[in-house]
C-alpha cells in the first residue's frame, strides 16, 4: 500500500514538473543567430513580390517568398484585382532544360533581368549568355551561345529587338528574324564601346553597366565610348591556380587622368556612327544621355572636372550639332542626378536643382528658359530608394492631362520619405502617404495607379496597389511579423541628439527588452557619415536582425547621422568641401558620443564604434583623432584621399594639386600613430573599390608605431565581401571581438 502511494506521488510529481519544465521551454524564445540570418529563413523574412508595369496598365508579379519549385509571373489587372497565371514554370524551365542540360538549371523560374513593355518576352543571362522566354508559351529562346561573355542586354523601345554588349562591342538582335548583327567593331581592352569603365559604373550610373541609350523610335542607339588609355593601373593577386593569376584594372587616382569619352549615335539600318560634337564647351565627364521624345534629338550632360559646373546640352541626332540648355553651377559641387522630364507638349521639360540650397523641380521651355520653380521649401526632394543612395530620382509620374507631377521627398521628415503630387506651376501639393514610415513608390505607365513598397522603424516590408490619389486598391502582400515571432525581435526608438550648437542630429537607440535603466550598458555605434548618406531611417532595415545578436550579448546599439550625412540640404553637404571626413563631421560623432556617454544607462568606459567602407574611414577618423572609443571594426576603409578614385574624392576634396593641405590633413595614415584603443581591420583582397593598399597603408604605419591591432582578410572578396560563408564568417567574427574587448 505504501509503495503504491510511493509511486503515485512520484508520478504526480514528474508530471508536474515535466509540465512546468515544457512550459517554460515553449515560453523560452529562440536567439537570432547569424547563421540563421544568412539561411534561407532569414533572408526572406522581409522580401515583397517583384513586380514590372506594361505599357497595356497591367503589372506582372512574382513571389519570391515562394519556394523556389513554385515560383511563376502572374499578370495583375489592377482595374478588378485579378491575378491570372501568365507563365507555366514547369514548362518553361523543360524548355530551357533542352537549351542548357541539366548541369546549371536553376531549380525554379527566375524572374527575368528584364521584361519588354508589351509583356511578350523576358530576359535572362545564364552561363553569360543571353535567352528570351516568350511568356505566354513558356517557351525559351537562346540568342547567344559564344565563348565570350554578353552582358547588358536591353530591350528596344517597340520591343522587337535586344541590342547587348560583347567584347566592348555593341551588338543587336531581331527577335522576329532571330538574326544578329554587329554595331560597332573597334572595342577592345581599352576601347569601350556602350559599356562603362569602372568609375563610371560606379559614380556616375550608380553600379550599373549604362553604357547605351536606344532611342524612342527604336532605330538608333546613342552610346559611350571609352578610351581608358590614359588610366592607371591596379593589380591583384589570385591565391589560385598554383601559379596564381594575376589580375588588372583601371582605375583613375585622385589627381590623375580619367578616361577619355565621347558619345556616337548608330543607326540600326546601315550600322553608321555620328559622333557628338561638343568642342566649343570643354568638359572632363559626360555624366548623363537622354533621348527626346522626338528621337530627332538627344540630351548630354557633361561636367567640368572640379565638377562645380554641369551643362545641358541638346544635340541633333544627324549631324551631332549642340546647343547648350542651361548651366548648373554650386560652390562645392552639382550632384548627379535623372531628374529631366520632357513633357508631351513638346514646349517644356521638367529640372532638378539645388541652386537654393535644397533640391527642388523646376520647369523650363526647351529652349532653357525658367518658366517656374514647381517645388519649394526648406526641404528635399529625394529618391524612395531601389538604387545606390547617389543615384538621385524624386519624379515618379507625370500626369500632363491633369496637369500633376508625382514625386517623392522628405517634407514631412528627413527621416520618412513619402509621396507626394504638384501641379505644374506649384501649386496644390498633396502628400499621398499617409502612414508614417518609408514609401518606395513605382507609377503605372499612364499614372493611373503606383505600387507602395512600404515599412517603418518596427515593420516589415508590405507591397500594396493605390490609385493616383493615394487610395487603397489592394494589398498584394503583407508584412510577415510572424517569421520573428520565435524571437521577440526589439525595434529602435527615433530620437535626436543635440550638436554643440544645438543642430539635432537624427538617432535611433536600440535597448533589449529588458532593459534597466539603473545598469551600465556598454554601446556600440554604427556609422557611415558620407555626404547625404543618412543610416537613420524610419523604416525596416535587415541589418537589425543582428543587432538582435548584440542585445543578446548585453550591448546597445545606435546610430547617429552627421549633419552632412542627414540628406537634408546642399547647404549642409557643402561644409565638407576640401575637408572630406575632417573636423566638421568629427566634432558631430564627438558631439554625439558624449550625449551618450552623460546617460544614466552608458557605461562611459565601454563605448565600441564600427562601419563599412565609408562608415570604416569614419571609424578610423574616430579612433585617431579622439579617445572616445575602447574599441572599433572598420572595414574596407579608405585611409587617404589620394587612394581613391577622381570622381568621388574629388567632388568634395577637389584635386590634391589644388588642396594639398586638405589631403595632409585629412590622412588617417599619417594620423595612425595616434590610435587609441584597440582596432579590428577588414578588407577582402580583390576590393576594386577601396583597394587593399588602403589598409596596407595604415597598417604599415601602425607598425611603425607599435600600435597592437587585430586583423581579418578575406581572400579574392570584394568591397562586398558578399558571399554567404564569408559574411557569416566576418559578423561572428566582430562578435568575437566585441566580446573580447569590449
């Protein structure tokens, strides 16, 4: 009898206590971890459909948080919101099966590089090669198959045709006829002919290879030609084979020669170039092409090379005769940007410049005369994203019927971006967009309806459809919150943080959900703090999945935008002019830094700062030049002006043969010897971008100086070091470190 009371209380008990224990297991959340970041779940925890307007009004769309196996184009009618099947997948990978083999299939459809406006064809590089899928019979079709690569196909206006870059030669495809003819012959390794040299790639078109113009007939293609002779060369070593390869660029230095360029029309029938003549107006860069609607004319801007002067410029197509439009002029220098709008009427085009200080619409005759300044105020138009941050485009629709230009800026916040509608002569503007946040906005071609790619601070990504007027059609995909569920995700609040003389610098803190504020956290600092680079947004960004990871391990995290940084005016980029990463944007990270550091919670002792690129030059700037900081990762960071290219150092550093004081006193090499605190260097071996010398460099003087340092090289990786086994690699690594010596 007792031992049957025995083993019953022995039972009740385990029972309990095993319900207690999976209880508080269930209720225990999981922890981010990069790993996880970097796997599949991870990545598509913030991802909305791709989508492309037709000229018909109709969209096509495609789920790529979808499996992989599953994923198709469906065609959107945004008037009733039905979406139909366009593509059958299964089909359309059988056909490209017989094209390619097994060997290299993906194993489910991806959405086309690009789609022609009618919605006939999509394009796609595979094994660099170029194939169009006809959509609607989910058949393939390859139109190259060389040895050599193809790269920047794009589609003719009228879509009948594909014109494509090989071995610096422009080239063209009839797709009806299947038949392939060359346009241009004399590329070559230093000749290019519609493809960019890298500084162009990367400053000019914002990392991408837009090299050729078709025009709006779809019978000539306006094109630039390079010739990089004149360019230095950058050399890079291979680890592999075991005679390693050896590997060149061009590259202009700051201070040196860029490449040569000038702009040819090709006729399609008869395959003859006219080139653009521009002697009467000396320039250094030809920075932007445009066609007018006509197809008789095209645009070109050119910009001197302390690129303080940008010229518009009209050009007749034949005889490649010019005739200067306006003139753009600023102390410190014209920022790019691809906001010329021609309008239907043919009289009149719309201008972005930042002649008052902020960036504004203007609208202008053809023949360049200011007819009215369409937008106003102490504040910006901006892009709503999609592109590099220098690539600039606020317009994203012009209604001429109802008289409206559609755009995006920061009116309501330096840190939100919205969308917004004018009319032509300035009058009657709306915002659009309501909820607070980020709105990445895409028009119809008509402007009848725009995509809204929307998030804010704790939000995740959602794609919906609107009218015009900024009413709600329909919701194609909401956010996904419960993919973070498991790990009770912590947003940042949105904060500003006083400068000594009291300009309020946008912030955002983030603190763990359990938070004391009578503890002493440590605090890392993330920053970039490039001209008009703000990293504090009121929207959703990926990289707050491993803040997670840091709150974990007991750290805060926060970033700070410098003046210069926050976008909001030219007036406040140009105070970095001859002095880039100097003592303007230096006094506001300090500013900063003891804001925080007079907080209850902030351990003063153990305060870490960290960035990429120009966020890693900042970083250095930091460490050398206050002691402010226990400790700090800097990756690829440029370490003296003279090291980068003409086009970027330039702009606000000018020549080092103009402001030799300015490049002396802006080297962090030559401040190295004054580091303090302890330092983790990162660069990967093949950064075409901020070369490896950068960190050589500096590392060389630190030594000079027995300055102790940690560093993390990762071979033949780019300024990205974007592969998944080395970004899991670099950001457990920074782990390690702060946990070491912070």
């Amino acid at each position: 009898m007792r031992k049957s009371v025995l083993r019953l209380f022995v039972l009740i008990f385990f029972s309990v206590y095993t319900f207690f224990v999976f209880t508080a297991l269930a209720q225990e959340k999981s922890k981010i971890t990069v790993e996880w970041i970097y796997g599949e779940e991870g990545q598509n925890v913030a991802r909305v459909p791709s989508f492309a307007w037709l000229e018909d009004g109709t969209a096509l769309l495609y789920d790529s948080r979808e499996p992989e196996k599953v994923r198709t184009i469906v065609k959107l009618n945004p008037e009733n919101g039905q979406q139909n099947l366009l593509v059958d997948a299964r089909k359309a990978l059988k056909s490209l099966r017989k094209l390619l083999g097994k060997k290299g299939l993906p194993k489910g459809l991806p959405w086309p590089e690009s789609i022609n406006t009618s919605g006939k064809h999509g394009l796609y590089i595979f094994k660099d090669d170029v194939f169009l899928l006809e959509l609607s019979s989910a058949q393939f079709i390859r139109v190259t198959e060389t040895e050599e690569e193809e790269k920047s196909a794009r589609f003719s206006p009228d879509g009948t045709k594909l014109a494509f870059i090989r071995e610096n030669n422009i080239f063209l495809y009839d797709i009806e006829a299947r038949s392939e003819k060359q346009l241009t012959d004399d590329g070559s390794e230093r000749l290019l002919n519609g493809t960019l040299s890298w500084v162009y790639w990367e400053e000019v078109f914002g990392r991408q290879d837009i090299g050729y113009w078709w025009s709006e007939d779809s019978k000539a293609i306006a094109f630039l030609q390079t010739d990089e002779s004149p360019v230095s060369l950058m050399h890079y070593v291979d680890f592999k084979p075991y005679v390693p390869r050896h590997i060149q660029q061009r590259y202009p230095k700051a201070g040196t020669d860029n490449p040569v360029v000038r702009v040819g029309v090709v006729e399609i029938e008869n395959g003859q170039s006219n080139w653009i003549d521009l002697e009467d107006f000396p320039h250094e860069y030809i920075i932007r092409v445009k066609w007018l609607p006509d197809s008789k004319r095209l645009s070109v801007q050119t910009m001197n090379r302390a690129q303080t002067e940008l010229d518009l410029f009209f050009v007749d197509r034949h005889t490649g005769k010019s005739s200067r439009i306006l003139k753009e002029k600023d102390k410190g220098w014209v920022n790019i940007h691809d906001d010329l709008h021609f309008l239907r009427d043919g009289k009149h085009f719309i201008w972005a410049s930042e002649r008052d200080g902020f960036a504004h619409l203007y609208r202008y005759t053809m023949e360049g005369k200011l007819v009215n300044q369409v937008t106003k105020g102490e504040w910006a138009i901006r892009s709503s994203g999609g592109g590099p941050y220098w690539v600039r485009k606020a317009v994203v629709a012009i209604d001429e019927n109802k008289g409206w230009v559609y755009f995006t800026a920061h009116e309501k916040s330096s840190i939100e971006r919205h969308l917004y509608r004018i009319r032509l002569d300035g009058t009657g503007m709306e915002r659009l967009t309501k909820e607070e946040g980020f709105h990445s906005i895409t028009f119809s071609p008509e402007a009848k309806y725009f995509f809204d790619r929307y998030s804010n601070i704790s939000t995740l990504p959602s794609l919906a459809l609107h009218r015009n007027d900024g009413q709600l059609m329909q919701t194609i995909a909401e956010p996904r919150p419960e993919k973070l569920e498991k790990f009770e995700v912590q947003y940042p609040e949105l904060l500003t943080i006083p400068a000594r003389d009291g300009f309020p610098m946008p912030a955002q803190l983030l603190k763990p959900k359990d938070f004391d504020p009578s503890q002493k956290y440590p605090v890392i600092l993330y920053v970039y703090g490039g001209p008009s680079a703000p990293t504090v947004a009121n929207s959703w960004r990926w990289s707050v999945l491993f803040d997670q990871i840091l709150l974990d391990e007991g750290y805060l995290v926060i970033r700070v935008d410098n003046r210069s940084a926050t976008a909001i005016s030219k007036k406040l980029e140009n105070i970095i002019v001859r002095d880039g990463y100097g003592t303007k944007e230096l006094n506001d990270l300090v500013d900063a830094v003891q804001w925080l550091k007079q907080r209850p919670y902030i351990d003063p002792e153990r305060v870490g700062i960290w960035g990429w690129s120009g966020g890693g030059t900042y970083t250095l700037l930091a460490m050398t030049r206050s002691k402010e900081f226990k400790a700090g990762i800097a990756v690829a960071a440029v370490t003296d002006w003279h090291h980068y290219d003409t086009i970027w150092a330039e702009a606000f550093m000018k020549r080092p043969q103009d402001n030799p004081k300015g490049y002396e006193k802006t080297s962090l090499v030559k401040a190295a010897k004054n580091l303090h605190g302890r330092l983790l260097l990162v660069h990967g071996t093949y950064d075409d971008n901020v070369h490896p010398q950068n960190a050589w460099a500096f590392i060389d003087e630190l030594i000079k100086a027995g300055k102790m340092f940690d560093l993390m090289i990762y071979p033949m990786r780019q300024h990205g070091i974007s592969d998944d086994p080395a970004q899991i690699h670099l950001y457990n690594t920074m782990l390690e470190f702060w946990t070491k010596n912070l």
